[in-house]
C-alpha cells in the first residue's frame, strides 16, 4: 500500500494551509483493514484530533471508509468493489474530507482503489453459430463476440486463442474505448463434403496473476456457394442524443448492401457486445435504425461506441462502427453540503470570522455546471468561494446581540444553464452575549419624598436599571455609593437593597435638621468584568407637624412677675401688647393663630388672630380690675394642630406704687411654689437613698449571720444553750467542779464581736484579777485525763452583785481584755462577787439571735465584775466605778445570759464575801499569778468640760 501527501492549496481566511492527502489501497480488502495513519500525517497527536472532535464529511465515502478516534487513523467500513464503485474509469478514488474544528481546518482525503484480478473475461453467449458457404474464398471475415473482462489495465482482457486453426485464424481490432474486436478470418477453403460441421473453441485469457480466462464454443454449418458479403456504406457512422431523451428515440440509421439477388441479398443487423453493456442501452431494427432503449446520463458516459453487424442469408458478413455522443442538459440542481458550521458565536468576534463551510457541487458540464451562490441582505455575513467548490460563510460586520439575538442564513446556489436550477439550505446562528453593555438607569436623576419622624426601615424610594445584555450579563445589583451628609457618612441615613434597589431609611429624619441630601445609586451587573452606571437620587423631608410654636413674647420667667400696664385712660383698640410665637415647622404647619383661652373680663381685652396683638375693645373704667391675668393660646395649622398657652398679666392702673402692691402675693405663691417644689423632690430622694442603703444593709447581715451559724454549727466546738430570761436574786449555793476557760468577748461596739472557744479544762478557778494563767493550769491537768469527761452541769447559782451585774449600768470593759473566770467550791476572788449557777437540764440549741444577746451580755457581765476590783489591780481606770452606773442606768440584768452556763447572774453581799476569802486563800495556796487582762493605757486628766462631754456621749 502507498502513501502519498500533496500539498495542493491554501485557504487565507480561514487562518490555516489545507493540504490534500492521498492514499492508495488495493480492493476488497477486509473489514477494519489499515488505510492510513491520518494523526500522524497531519502531524497532530490522538488527543488532540478528539479535541478538536475530528470527523470525515463526505457522501458515497462514508459507507467505505472509517475514522477510528481513538487510533486516529483511517479503516475499511467495507469491503470495496473496484468494478462495481467505478467500472472502467480510471484512475478509482474515494474523495472525502477531514474537519477539525477550534480552529476550524478542513484537509481533502484521496483514497485510490486499485484493481486486482478478481474478474475473469466472459463471453455474453456461450454458444455462436455461422453458417459458412463451401465457397467462402479465403480471407472472409466473420465477426466474433468479444470477451468482457470488467478488470483493467493488466488484468483485463489481453488476447484470444481459437482452437482447432485448421481453417480460420483470428485477428485483433484495438477500440477507442479499451475493447478488442476479434475477427475470424477464413484460411483454408472449407469442404462440405469431408465436413459439414465444424466445431471451434474461442478462448479469452486476461494478464493478470494468476491468469484467467473465458471461453465460447462455435459451431459452423457448411452451406452451398455465397459469392457476395453485405457491405456498409461507412465505415464509422456518428450520431448525437441528449441525455433527457426518452426510451424509443431514434439515434442514426446504418445501411448495408448486398450483392446477391433473392433470399442471399437480404441483409439482418445486430449490435455487437460492448464493455459498457451499450448493447442494452440500444437497439437496431431490420432497417437498420439504432434507437434508445435504456436511460442515458452525460454524468455516467459521454460517449457510446457501439459495433454494429450486417449478415446475409449466405452468412456473410460486414461490420461498422457507430459513435454516439451524449449531449448535456441542464437537469441537475447544484448540491449542498455542509462541512461545518458553528451553532453559535459571540457578539465580539472580529469581521471575517468563519462561520461555515460547505460544499456545492453540480455534476452538470460547462455552463450548465458553473455554480455561483449568494446569502439573503441585511444580515452581516457574506459568502466567498474557494478552491475545490468550497464556499465558505465570513462575518462582515459588527454583531450586537441586543439587537439581533439570531440569523436565519440562507444559502441559495444557482448554475448557469437554460433553464437555471438552483438549491437552498438555511442556516441557524445564535450570537451568544458579551457583557459589552452597562445597566441603564430609566431616569437620568431621582426625586424622593419621604415624611419626617418616619420610622426606620421605612421604604422611601425604587430605582430601576436594566441590563441588554443576557442572563448573567443582565443580572443588576445596586450599590450605595460612599458619600458624606454633613460630615455623617450617607450609609448611617439610607440603606439600598441590592436586588431590587429599594432605598431604605435607616434613622428617623427631622425636617428642622435636615431638609434635603443627595446620595449616589451605582448599578452593576453580573458580567466579568462587571459593567457599572451611577445616578443621583435626591431625598427631599417633608414637614410634619411635630413642633408646636414657641413664645418669644412676653418671655414666661420663673422668678419674676412680668405685667403689661394699661393706662385707665386707654381708650378701645388701645395695644396692651403683642404676643410674639414662632413655629420652626414649615408650610401651614407654621402659620400661627392666635386666640384669647381665658380672661378675667372678656369684655375688655381681645387678641388679633393673625398678628397676636391684645387690645382693649371697650373704654377703660374705674371699676375694673387692677389685676388682670390673660391666657393666650397659640395654634399652628397643621393636622392635628399644636398649641401653646401664654399667661399675660395686665396691670390696669395709672401709677407703678400701685401695681407693685397689687402684685406683690403673686410674686410670694410664685416662690412659695417653687420651693416646695424643690423640697419636695430634695426629700424623695433622700427617702429613695436611705431605703435602698437599708436594703443593703439588712442583706449584709443576714448573710453574715448565715455564715456564722454554718460555722458554730458544724464545727466540734461547745454550742451555747438557751436560757430562760428570768431572774434570781437567791439560788441554791454550789460550785462548778470543772474549769471552763474561754477566751472571749473582743468588743469594739455593741453589734461586732469576734468570738473565740476552747475545750473546758481540768481546773474550777474564776481567775479575774491575773493570778493564773491558762498554762500554770494545764500544767496541773493530770497527764492522759479525758477532757470529755470533765464536762458536767455547772452548780446551782452565780452571784453578783448589784453594780458588778451585766448590762449597759456596769463600767465597759477595756478593748483588748482577756477574761477567764473559774469558779470553784468554797473560794472567791476578794471583794468580787460570789457567782452561782443553778443546775438544770441542757437545754436545745439556742438561736442565733439569742446566741448574739448571750454573749454581749456575757462581755458586760466581764466589764462589771473588773470593776469591784481595787485600783491597780487590773491597771482599770477609775471610772469604771459601781457608783456610775447604778445612779444613771436602769437595770437591764433581768435578760443577761451567761455562755456555757445554766446560771443568771445574782447579786448577794454576803457570797460576795465568801467568794473574797476563798480566793485569798487560793492566792497564798498556789504560785504568783499571771496577769492575762491587759489593763487600758493611763489617760490623760479630764477636764469638766471633756467630763461633760463624756457623759453626754455615755448617756447617747
């Protein structure tokens, strides 16, 4: 198989060279057979020939060959027949084309069929048979069927044998058409007496390899003598016909001539074999008419040469050759075929940009095949023409899709022949858009209104754009430009909706601070790049009547009494005076009316309605008033109106002295108002402050008490029992056998203690003026005592005395004193009380309020007993003394509680005594004491006057 690529011609305005490639293929070959590696001899790869979505276009081709894509190469669809795709013309090729599109290419295909020696030569009759007179001279011609052998060249037909050749011989006539005419030529005389029948074999044999060959048997009967052969008047007859010609149409007419007389002069006609089968085609009368007997196509044969035989009865005969031309008419519209096309295009392709290409063809000769084609006007596309009858549609102009969103093209291609044919194919072409056009506001500015103390959110105002561009092109959105409304960016007074352009309020306007702004809408579309136009909107606040008007004479003052004085003398329409009002609204809801509300005499005093002038409207008399207090109402138009009220004070009187002492108690309710008014407020607020510290104040505590019970309770210290508030002057004597130390009662005021418990000890002593200390003493615990069992219930009563008793009437005790008190059986400190504790049943924890009364009472109860003491004992000043408290302080001691004890405190003298010389005998008894009180610092002499002041803060 060959290959070969020719470079034929190149197309400018489709931007690239096309170049024909042609191949050669021998016939039947298989399905699926190799034709050519098209990728490779276009010199692209695979991919990029199914990029380009590469396809053949093509007629009769497509039915033979294939484009395999993912091979790129070119295949047999199916097998081809030499002979049948195109008979015995020569050279056989299949023409097709190869399109690839971005950018558009079109490469012409050539593929030659070659021939093979798959035909053998035939004969149309297996049989001939001649009727041959004994005295035929040698040389006779007899005309012989010819072979048709529908290969070419080498592998048609080539030569003829006759066997036997004892008497005849054959002879070869070459034909203008590639036949071979074939003679049978007499040699030897024939003898009908030695043989009346001779039987011949004609034998046809082509070149190819292997050879084949055809042959046709031929009987010849030997008659009597014939002297004469028919003979024609011309050796070559020629005759024309036009192709449209119907069947029975006379072409020429032949004629021979016989010499002989009778039945050996009469001549019959035959038409001879011909390798196009024109013997079909045509048919020969007795006469020797040729008239058509088949259809007849200029496209398929021009030209017909038929063989044309004459033979008399004695079997002579004479041959001729009849040439006949076919004439064309103009029977074949031109044919349209479209290579390519693109469905559409943008609106931005440059001019001469192709946009199909197609093929027009008309089989047709000379003029009548001459085609010109021509596309509707008034469209921007032209049709130009090129090599190989493409014709190619180009942009000539600018596309707007806004305008023209389609083209309907219509190709119409017309020949030149009488009558013209002509064939039409119309094309659909989208423009597909460009985002080439910007958003067009309907208006080229905006005016809107909008009602002031609007609420925010409120829609004011609907600017519109429209895009002529296409769906994403034609998408509008709106932008609020960034601008400035006195120094206040626009975005904190409007906001736009972006999708439908709706300005919205963002504040509530005031007319009297703004009556108008300007703000700038942009539109921008959805193209890339986005396409934008501005336009100015101007919002204009309408006044609302939302100011009611102001009086700006007479001025109303608060301290003062202003009065307008009128002469008694005055007479009717005589000024008072003018009631000057202002209304910063605008329009009507500023024009002002004024009118009089309320007048001690009516009869005396009117108010213009426009102007707010008070005159008198009757004489002035004696008898009238000198007080005379106007109420004067202003209103504006607006809807609903708005008012204001001015007190007008009209003295009516001749001389000043008297006006001041008429209006003197004005001026006295007018202060005395405004004070009380004052004092009124002043007292609120100090009522508002002192409940809200009480609030305060009551949670603190009842927080911290919380806090104190969580932890008195859940600890594992002693809890204080409850005792009942009754009181005692005599119980049953006994004593404590345990110790019970504690260390209590820092005491800065009467609400704030910070109370401290021990374990009871092993010892019973009341230690009051220092002599043990809480060490000495648990040095005499016996080593591994249980401290639990040590706690019993104390002994029947305490005894104090009067002026030693707890309470606000006995001496304070000293901040920073420590008291230890352990009673103990048959001793007493000397001089100090004899306390007794009356024994009882514990009883249930006490609250937390009666804990707090328990222990404050338990500190005083401390400060009285310190103060029986001699002077420098505990290192106590003087006037914690007995008699202070007793002569100026009632008795309190009936609710005094003592800690850890079921004891009220008691006051007998002669236990006082008792108790003195039991603890003098302690003293002597046990080592030196350790003072644990710490004594107050000495404080400087008082005077009489820090003396009185002392009392009076004591007795506070």
């Amino acid at each position: 198989m060959g290959r070969q690529v020719l470079l034929c011609f190149s197309l400018a305005f489709v931007g690239c060279a096309l170049g024909q490639i042609s191949y050669s293929i021998p016939e039947e070959m298989a399905r699926g057979s190799l034709v050519g590696n098209i990728a490779h001899d276009l010199g692209l790869d695979v991919k990029r020939l199914q990029l380009r979505k590469a396809r053949i276009h093509t007629g009769e081709s497509e039915e033979y060959i294939q484009f395999n894509k993912e091979r790129g190469v070119l295949v047999i669809k199916e097998k081809i027949d030499r002979e049948a795709l195109c008979g015995q013309t020569t050279p056989c090729a299949l023409h097709f084309r190869i399109v690839l599109e971005n950018p558009l290419e079109v490469f012409p295909i050539s593929v030659e069929v070659t021939d093979i020696n798959d035909n053998p030569p035939l004969f149309d009759k297996q049989e001939r048979r001649f009727e041959i007179s004994e005295s035929a001279v040698v040389g006779s011609k007899f005309m012989l069927e010819t072979a048709i052998d529908s290969d070419i060249g080498r592998n048609g037909l080539q030569s003829y044998t006759l066997k036997p050749s004892d008497n005849f011989i054959l002879k070869l006539h070459d034909q203008s058409d590639g036949g071979k005419n074939v003679e049978m030529i007499l040699q030897k005389p024939l003898d009908r007496e030695k043989e009346e029948i001779v039987s011949l074999l004609l034998t046809a044999v082509d070149g190819g390899e292997p050879q084949r060959s055809g042959t046709m048997i031929i009987h010849i009967t030997v008659l009597d003598v014939n002297d004469n052969a028919p003979v024609f008047t011309q050796s070559i007859y020629k005759a024309s016909i036009k192709e449209n010609a119907v069947k029975g149409t006379l072409i020429t007419q032949v004629s021979a001539s016989d010499a002989e007389k009778g039945s050996n002069g009469e001549v019959s006609y035959v038409i001879g074999n011909s390798m196009r089968g024109s013997s079909k085609l045509f048919q020969i009368t007795h006469e020797g008419n040729i008239v058509l007997n088949g259809p007849i196509d200029y496209e398929k044969a021009k030209i017909y040469e038929i063989r044309v035989e004459a033979t008399d009865r004695g079997g002579l005969s004479d041959s001729t050759k009849v040439i006949i031309e076919i004439n064309d008419i103009n029977d074949n519209s031109p044919v349209i075929r479209l290579i390519s096309k693109s469905d559409s295009i943008g609106e931005n392709y440059p001019t001469e940009t192709v946009v199909a290409i197609m093929d027009v063809n008309d089989p047709d000769s000379e003029e009548n095949g001459k085609v010109h084609c021509v596309i509707n006007k008034n469209i921007p596309f032209i049709i130009s023409s090129s090599a190989n009858n493409l014709y190619n549609i180009i942009t000539d102009g600018e596309l707007d899709r806004e305008r023209h969103s389609q083209y309907n093209i219509t190709v119409t291609c017309s020949d030149e022949g009488v009558p013209s044919l002509s064939s039409s194919v119309t094309l659909t072409l989208h423009i597909s858009d460009v985002n080439d056009n910007a958003p067009v506001f309907d208006r080229s500015s905006y005016e809107a209104y909008i009602v002031e103390n609007n609420s925010p959110g409120l829609s004011i105002f609907t600017v519109k754009a429209t895009d002529a561009d296409w769906k994403q092109n034609a998408r509008v959105s709106y932008i609020l430009e960034d601008s400035s409304v006195n120094g206040v960016p626009v975005s904190s007074y409007v906001s736009v909706s972006a999708d439908s352009g709706v300005i919205h309020a963002v504040r509530s306007f005031d007319y009297e601070q703004i009556k108008d702004f300007q703000l700038c809408v942009k539109a921008q579309d959805g193209g890339s790049p986005p396409l934008s136009s501005n336009v100015t909107v101007k919002i204009l606040v309408q006044d609302q009547n939302d100011n009611a008007p102001q009086v700006l004479y007479p001025v109303q003052t608060g301290g003062s009494l202003v009065a307008e004085m009128v002469p008694r003398s005055a007479d009717v329409g005589y000024l008072v005076t003018k009631v000057v009002a202002v209304d910063v609204d605008s329009g009507q809801n500023a024009w002002l009316s004024y009118k009089l509300q309320k007048a001690a005499d009516r009869a005396l005093f009117e108010v213009g309605s426009q102007n707010g002038e008070i005159r008198t409207i009757r004489q002035v008399t004696d008898k009238d008033a000198v007080k005379q207090r106007l109420s004067i109402i202003v209103e504006d138009n607006g809807q609903p109106s708005r008012s204001a009220t001015v007190i007008v004070n009209v003295a009516v009187a001749d001389s000043f002295p008297e006006v001041l002492s008429e209006f003197t108690d004005f001026t006295h309710d007018k202060e005395y108002n405004d004070n009380l008014t004052f004092y009124l407020v002043l007292a609120l607020a100090v009522v508002s402050f002192l409940f809200i510290t009480c609030v305060v104040v009551i949670i603190s505590v009842k927080i911290y008490r919380w806090r104190q019970s969580r932890i008195l309770y859940h600890s594992n210290l002693p809890v204080i029992p409850y005792y009942p508030p009754r009181y005692s002057d005599t119980l049953g004597t006994g004593t404590l056998p345990h110790v019970y130390n504690y260390d209590t009662c820092r005491t800065t005021d009467s609400r704030k203690s910070d109370i401290k418990y021990m374990q009871p000890m092993s010892q019973s002593l009341l230690d009051i003026d220092g002599t043990h200390s809480e060490a000495q003493q648990l040095e005499k615990q016996p080593a591994g005592s249980n401290m639990s069992t040590l706690q019993k219930p104390p002994q029947n009563d305490w005894r104090f005395t009067q002026g030693q008793r707890p309470g606000p009437s006995g001496p304070h005790m000293p901040y920073g004193t420590q008291i230890r008190w352990t009673p103990k059986s048959g001793t007493r400190a000397a001089g100090g009380p004899e306390v007794t504790m009356g024994t009882g049943p514990w009883p249930q924890p006490p609250t937390e309020a009666e804990q707090l009364q328990a222990l404050m009472a338990a500190a005083n109860a401390v400060n009285e007993a310190t103060a029986t003491l001699g002077p420098g004992t505990m290192g106590l000043s003087t006037r914690y003394s007995p008699q202070f408290t007793l002569q100026h302080v009632p008795d309190y001691r009936q609710n005094v509680y003592i800690p850890g004890s079921t004891a009220t405190l008691t006051s007998n003298p002669q236990q006082q005594q008792q108790q003195a010389t039991a603890q003098q005998a302690t003293q002597q008894a046990l080592p030196p004491p350790q003072v644990s009180a710490q004594p107050e610092p000495p404080k400087a002499a008082q005077t009489p006057a820090s003396k009185k002041k002392s009392t009076k803060k004591e007795k506070k």
